[in-house]
C-alpha cells in the first residue's frame, strides 16, 4: 500500500506518517522545504520520540519526498497509483495544494485507474476534507467531476496529538506527545476496504471534530492568549500560573456546557469531565515545551466565524448559556503580538489604521451581531488591564 501526503512537517511526520507506517504504507511526503524532502530522499526512514517518561522511540521507514515546488509532475504521478492520500499541511494552504491534486486525480483516471481512493485532510478545522474538495472541485474540468464524484471520498477527519515546534539538529526527527487520535467521518469514504489500525472511524464526525476543537485547541489557544498578555512565551510557563489556569478552566467549563448541550446522545457529563482534565494534565506535560508563538499563531485565522472561539460563543449565547470566559479571552487574541507571525502583524496594524469595531467585524464574520461586537470591544479594552495587575 502507497500513500501520499502532503506536509511533511510536525504532524505529518510525528503522527500521520507513524499511523500510516504502522499500517504497512510506504509513503511519499510532499512538501516544499527542501531540507526535509531531501533528507527523506537520502534516508527513507526517521525517528519519533515520545514526550513522555521512557521516551520511548518508534522508527518510520519506507517513506520517501517529492518537492511540489520543484517537481509537480512527480507528485501528480504519486496520485495515479496511491491508495490514500492525506494532508497536515495548514488550512490556509489547502487552496494552494488544490490545482495539484486535481490535476493528480483527473491523470488518475484518465489513466483507467478507478480503485476507490479517500482523499483525507488532517487538520485543524471543521469539515476540513470537504473544503478540500471544494478547492478541488474548482480545478476540474467540467466533464471530470461526476467521475471523481464516483471514485473518489473527501471524508471528514479530526487529528489530535500535540507536537510542539522541533529544534532538533536531525531535520527528520520529531518529538511527539505520547496522545493520540485519529477519527475518520466512514459515511464519507469512498474505499471502506481501507481502515487503518489506531484511527477510529465514525458515522458523524461533527460531535468529534468539535469536542476536540472547542476543548483541545480553544483551552490551549486560551493559555497561549492569556499567558502572551501577562508577559510569558511558553505554553509550560503560563499554565504554572494560577490566573491562567483559572481561566482555561472556566473556558473548558463553558465549551463543556455548549458540548453536553448539543450531544448528549454521544457525550455524558462525566465523560466530557474526564476529557478535560486529561486535555488539561496534557498541556501541563513537563515532557513538552511548547512555545506560545506557536499555539497563538495565526490569530486572524483563529478569530474565524466558525473557528475555535466565535463559533462556540455564537452557539451559547444562542441557548443563554455563559460565555463569559470566551469572551475574556477573544479580548485577550487583539493583544497577540508576536514580530514573526505575519497575521498577528497585520491585526495590530489594522487596529492602528481602523475602528476597533470594524476590525472586530472583519476579523470574526459577526456582521449580524453588534451586541457581540460591543461585548469584543469591552473585552479587547478589558484585557489591557492583565499588564498592569
Ligand atoms: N502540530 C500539532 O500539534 C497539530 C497540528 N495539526 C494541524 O496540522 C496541520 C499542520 O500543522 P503542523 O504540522 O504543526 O505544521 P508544520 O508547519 O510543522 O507543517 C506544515 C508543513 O507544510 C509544508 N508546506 C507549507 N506550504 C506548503 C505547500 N504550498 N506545499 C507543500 N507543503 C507546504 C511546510 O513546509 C511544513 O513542512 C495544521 O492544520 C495544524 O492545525 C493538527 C493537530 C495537531
Ligand atoms: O494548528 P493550529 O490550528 O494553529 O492550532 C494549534 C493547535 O494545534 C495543536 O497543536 C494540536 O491540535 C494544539 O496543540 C494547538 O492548540
């Protein structure tokens, strides 16, 4: 079995290229940097550590790279004969890699390959398979798309296993916190044939995609905004500090009441309770140090409508429930300062350069909304006080 997948970074290499060896692929790595794609091409094989105590190591072999910037038709050959292929490469860059893997899929068939291939996208967003294939879709001719309707799935993932940015002299070598999981929406895959060992396949994602986004990425989004405010630059540091703490746990509890209320059916209370204090004891793990530029990055992005913090808020207090906790830390996100992250950049430009409350609306989509826009503007102006407390 083949696989190609596209970004070789911290968690390609730390958690989809562990699963997919462990499944028996060999894997093609696409990927612009040439430092890593060629190491894999030198080596064929690397090195997973766990951040945990043993450290244990585990050895990926049979993987190769193709740098898509320098030799596109390779990757486009990869696709004709691959049995899956997945991504955990950024949000933002889905509609970059798009054209190649439309132009991969239309070669595939038009080459008389019509074996059932999923097409998976591994990253942190809600429905991010299908925004894939839309972006797809925009690049197939019209008479190619009923054919890549019938052979070829976009279904649904969520991927959860922090790996912190490497500073390791071996490119190729990857740190990995010992939690894992991998869920795969199975009612929207094309070749069922296919089910990995260590993924778990649901019939609906949704209640899986958001109790990991709305508890994993939205507390530790709330340590990194809230511990940048009062001066700390590791996500280990920030958390050893009682306000912090505090805060990321009134924000669980507040996701927890909006998750309990809209899937009951799959979530007890109980069971959301154990879920956070693992997410919790996770982000303390002394094994990991890692950097609050990282889980900030991207700010605009994370400010979306339906991202990690306006989606939740828009949907408590659609049902009157607290989202006070939120609202304290979206304030707190206008305040991410970070020189070398291009988008924290351009926000505090714009809110040099702009009304606060039009930036607010075009940072988080809340145009039908002022009363929340008015509460985001008292929280950004509310958050100036943590630096001088
Ligand atoms: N690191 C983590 O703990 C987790 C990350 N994710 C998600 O996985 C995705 C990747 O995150 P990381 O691995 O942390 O980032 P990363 O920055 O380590 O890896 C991304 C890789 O994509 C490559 N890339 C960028 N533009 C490209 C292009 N146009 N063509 C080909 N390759 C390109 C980069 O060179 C890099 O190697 C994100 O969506 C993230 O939200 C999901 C769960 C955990
Ligand atoms: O990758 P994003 O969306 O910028 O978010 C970073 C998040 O990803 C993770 O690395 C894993 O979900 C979290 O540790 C962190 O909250």
């Amino acid at each position: 079995m083949r696989a190609v997948h596209f970004g070789a970074g911290n968690i390609g290499r730390g958690f989809i290229g562990e699963t997919l060896a462990d499944n028996g692929f060999s894997i093609d790595f696409v990927d612009v940097n040439s430092t890593i794609i060629d190491a894999l091409n030198k080596r064929g094989e690397y090195d997973i550590e766990l951040a945990a105590p043993g450290k244990k190591k585990i050895h990926v072999s049979n993987v190769d790279g193709i740098n898509n910037a320098k030799d596109p038709d390779k990757v486009v050959d990869a696709i004709k004969a691959t049995d899956m292929i997945t991504t955990a490469i950024g949000p933002k860059i889905l509609p970059i890699i798009a054209p190649l893997i439309a132009k991969g899929l239309t070669a595939r068939i038009n080459s008389g390959n019509t074996t059932p291939l999923d097409v998976i996208a591994c990253e942190n967003m809600i429905g991010g398979s299908q925004h894939l294939k839309d972006y797809v879709y925009s690049h197939l001719d019209a008479d190619m798309k009923p054919k890549v309707d019938k052979y070829i799935g976009f279904p649904n993932a969520a991927v959860d296993r922090i790996v912190p940015i490497q500073h390791n002299d071996d490119p190729l070598f990857v740190s990995v916190e010992d939690f894992k999981e991998w869920i795969i929406d199975k009612s929207q895959m094309k070749n069922k044939d296919i089910k990995l060992k260590g993924v778990g396949y649901a019939k609906d994602l949704e209640p899986y995609i958001e109790r990991k986004l709305f508890s994993v990425n939205t507390g530790h989004a709330t340590v990194a905004y809230t511990g940048k405010n009062l001066g700390y630059t590791t996500i280990g540091d920030a958390i050893k500090d009682p306000f912090v703490l505090k805060q990321v746990k009134r924000v669980l509890s507040e996701t927890r009441s909006l998750l309990y209320n809209k899937w009951n059916k799959e979530f007890t209370e109980k069971s959301l309770e154990d879920y956070h204090s693992k997410v919790l004891k996770r982000f303390q793990n002394p094994y990991i140090s890692d950097d609050i530029a990282r889980v900030g990055r991207t700010p605009i992005r994370k400010l979306g409508y339906d991202e990690r913090f306006i989606r939740p808020i828009r949907e408590l207090k659609e049902r009157n429930l607290d989202y006070s906790a939120l609202m304290e830390t979206v304030g707190r996100i206008y305040h991410f300062d970070e020189p070398k992250d291009a988008e924290s950049q351009k926000l505090q430009k714009m809110l040099k350069t702009e009304d606060l409350k039009q930036v607010i609306v075009e940072t988080t989509g809340l145009k039908d909304d002022p009363d929340l826009v008015d509460q985001i503007a008292k929280s950004y102006h509310d958050a100036d006080n943590d630096k001088k407390n």
